[in-house]
C-alpha cells in the first residue's frame, strides 16, 4: 500500500496509560519503505462481533516510542509503524485493521489478540 509492503508484528493490550473505562491495543508493522513509499492514511480497528470502530489514538495519548517507531509515513528504508487505539474496557476482539493508502487502496489484517 503507497508504495510499501506493510507486515503484521507484535500485539499488545494495556501497553499505555489509558482513561478509566478504557483500554489501549497497540499494534506493530513493518513497512518496507521504498523509493515509491508515500504516507498512508488514516487507521482504523473494527471489532468483528459488534462492528464498533476505532482510530489510532497514538498522537492524541502522547505516546512515544523508545524504539524509534512512528506513523506511516513516506521512507526510502524499511522502518516500524506503532499504532495505538483507544478502546472501551468491553472490547475484546477480534478485529479488523484497515489501513488507507493513497487512491483509494486498502491495507487490510486481521487482528486477534
């Protein structure tokens, strides 16, 4: 998607401080960057059962990352995507990651953690 190859990594529940009566999951990709990489767009979580929908909230917790991680974004080397959702505490999966690309494409994973 936008001139990358984005790989499902590592899942985490409760990785971030979260409100009362909330959650965090955070996911992990691997883009593969490239000469032709552009940004992608926005991310969403859907849980399959109750079809509730999230966006990534990373930027909205002020999450950081030790590792280097960031957003989709346009780059020439391969590098880690860090996404974050801000989930109710009675969501459990599994879900549904979407992420946009550029006209219109769909990166899509299955997620069950």
């Amino acid at each position: 998607i936008s001139g990358q190859e984005l790989a499902l990594g590592f899942v985490e529940w409760r990785e971030f401080d979260a409100p009362e009566g909330s959650q965090t999951l955070s996911i992990r990709l691997s883009a593969s960057g490239g000469p032709d990489a552009a940004s992608c767009g926005i991310a969403t979580l859907t849980e399959r059962s109750s079809s509730r929908t999230w966006k990534s909230s990373r930027d909205g917790l002020d999450v950081s990352s030790d590792l280097g991680e960031s957003s989709c974004v346009a780059e020439p080397a391969s590098y880690r995507i860090l996404l974050v959702f801000l989930l109710t505490d009675d969501a459990e999966g599994p879900f549904v990651l979407d992420i946009e690309g550029d006209d219109s494409d769909v990166a899509r994973f299955s997620v069950d953690p």
